[in-house]
C-alpha cells in the first residue's frame, strides 16, 4: 500500500517558522492535504494543494509540493504557542475514496 | 449546528464484548467514514458510506460492522471486541460537492480500551 512518512517531532522558539515534512511513494495522487490535531480533538483541515499546483499560500502557511521528489511541506511562519499540535499529512489517490495518512508531527512551541 | 458528534468519548471493554459507536452529524453531508488511529501510524479508514443504504470496507474492516440507514447517522459496531482493537476510532464527514473532495469535518474520537 501507500507508504506516508513524516518525521514524528519538531520544536520551534515562538516567532520563528516552521516547517513540516512529508514524504509519499504513489504518485498518482490527486490532492494533498495538511490537518491539525490538538489534544483531545479530532483533525482539523488546515490546507490543501491540488496535485498540479507546486505552491500554495494561505495567511501564515506555505504548502510546498515536489511531484518529482514526492516531497510535501508545510510553513508555518511566526509560529505562535497556539499551533502547538500534531500535524498530519494526507494524500488522496486517484480512484481511491480513501486517504493515506502519514504518521503524524508534534510540533512543540517554545514560548 | 453541531457538526460530527461521537458518543461515548471514553470505553473500556473486555475481551468478547460487543458495543457500538456511535456518530452523527448534522450537515446533510452524504460521505461518512470511520477511521482508527494507533501510536505511530496514520489514520487508516475503517468503512465508510457514500449516502444511506451505501456502506463499503476501507482499508482495516475486519472486526467491524457499519449501517447507514439515514443521512446522519454512521454507527460502528464491534462485533467482539479484541486488545488489537484497543485505539482511537474517528467518524468524519464530507459534502460530496466539495472539489477537494476530503473528510473536512472530523468528531471528536472515541477512545477504546479493550482488556
């Protein structure tokens, strides 16, 4: 099956960005999404990228997609203790009605 | 509106025991799933429904049973329970007009223990 990997940990200082990784094997995906997760809570949709797009903006988050190195990545600029959170990447593919999801980033904010 | 509700929040089972989890929501989306969610993996999809009388098996089916009989509501039954069992379990929902076509709205979870 698809394989989604992330890195499991990130720490950052209040201000700075952030940037979050996400590597995927299929290529034949269609979307790409970034979710967010604080405790005790379900997934949040933060952003999403269509598959033909390599860049997308919105306010404080830079999504990134390199099709060729199958590499997707999430800025957070002026990381404030609030988006302290699991962060997870997902992809849909072509055909399929599901999402593979990858494994999940904490991103601890240091105030 | 209320969104994606599940009930209970908190389960402990024994081993062999049945229950059901419950969820609903209150968008008219015809698109609901359940997923699992286990330390050091990904969400992975469960069953998902794509409008009432429409269930189908996602990735991890075994063990579970799903029924949509109307547009809000998605139980999940665990027929007896198992420790592999033991996880998060989430029911999300999606309008199926979307053009990103994601689960956008996610319940709270429901966090199974099975001993």
């Amino acid at each position: 099956g698809e394989d989604v990997e992330q890195s499991l940990f990130l720490s950052v200082r209040e201000g700075d960005s952030s940037v979050i990784n996400c590597t995927y094997t299929d290529s034949s995906s269609t979307y790409l999404y970034w979710y967010k997760q604080e405790p005790g809570a379900g997934l949040q949709l933060l952003t999403y990228i269509f598959s033909n797009m390599d860049m997308k903006q919105d306010q404080r988050l830079t999504v990134l997609l390199n099709k060729k190195d199958k590499h997707l990545s999430l800025r957070i600029a002026d990381t404030q203790t609030g988006d302290s959170a699991i962060y997870f990447c997902a992809e849909k593919l072509t055909g399929a009605n599901n999402l593979f999801f990858g494994t999940g980033t904490r991103l601890t904010v240091i105030p | 509106n209320a969104g994606v509700t599940q009930t209970p929040k908190f389960q402990v089972l024994k081993t062999g025991q049945s229950m059901t989890l419950q969820c609903a929501q209150d968008m008219n989306h015809e698109y609901m799933s359940w997923y699992r969610q286990d330390p050091g993996m990904g969400l992975r999809l469960i069953h998902y429904s794509v409008g009432a009388g429409i269930t189908d098996q996602g990735e991890v089916p075994n063990g579970y049973n799903v029924s949509r009989s109307t547009t809000e509501d998605f139980p999940l039954r665990l027929l007896s329970a198992a420790p592999s069992q033991t996880s998060v379990y989430f029911c999300a929902s999606r309008a199926t007009d979307r053009g990103m076509n994601t689960e956008a709205f996610f319940g709270q979870g429901t966090r199974l223990t099975v001993v």
